[in-house]
C-alpha cells in the first residue's frame, strides 16, 4: 500500500511537472507567435508607407506639371488678349461710342 501511494505521488508529481512545462512551452510559443505577428504587421506597415511616400512624389510631380501647363496657357491667353487689344483698340472704343451714343 505504501508503494502504491509512493507511486501515486510520483505520478503527481511527474504530471505537475510535465504540466507546467507545457505551460511554460505555450507561453514561450505565444510571445513567439505575437513577435511573429508584430514583425508581418510592421512589415507590411514600412510598405505601406513607402508606397504612400512613393505615390505621394509621383502625384506632387503631376500637379506641379499640371499647374505649370495651366500658367502656360493662362499666359498665352493673356499675351493673345493684349495682341488683340493693341490691335482692335481704336475700333472697339469707336464701336462702344457709337453703340452709347447711339
């Protein structure tokens, strides 16, 4: 009898022990697991980013070309108003004289 107690208590004992290693193994594999997850989100987080950055120089460039064609062409409008002005400007006064007066 006082075998089989001595043995029951080894048993226990072996059991708390392996237990304990298992939890102590789960919990390793856990803080592994996080690191793992935290690493794949930083990762995808650094890409994101530098595509971002990426998009961003391509769409500064575009708007800039953008704006420096519309500067282009308000100044061609403009250069083409005043040629017209200098060159209709007698008629376009006679013409307004003539339409007030009448």
């Amino acid at each position: 009898m006082q075998d089989m107690i001595k043995r029951i208590v080894e048993a226990d004992s072996e059991a708390r022990a392996l237990e304990e290693d298992n939890r102590i193994a789960a919990e390793k594999e856990r803080a592994r697991i996080e690191a793992q997850a935290q690493a794949i989100h930083k990762k995808y987080m650094d890409e994101a980013k530098e595509e971002i950055a990426k998009n961003e120089a391509y769409l500064e460039k575009y708007y800039d070309r953008k704006l420096s064609e519309a500067a282009a062409k308000q100044e061609s409008a403009l250069i083409k108003l005043k040629s017209d002005y200098e060159a209709n400007r007698d008629r376009w006064v006679d013409e307004i004289v003539a339409r007030v007066i009448g």
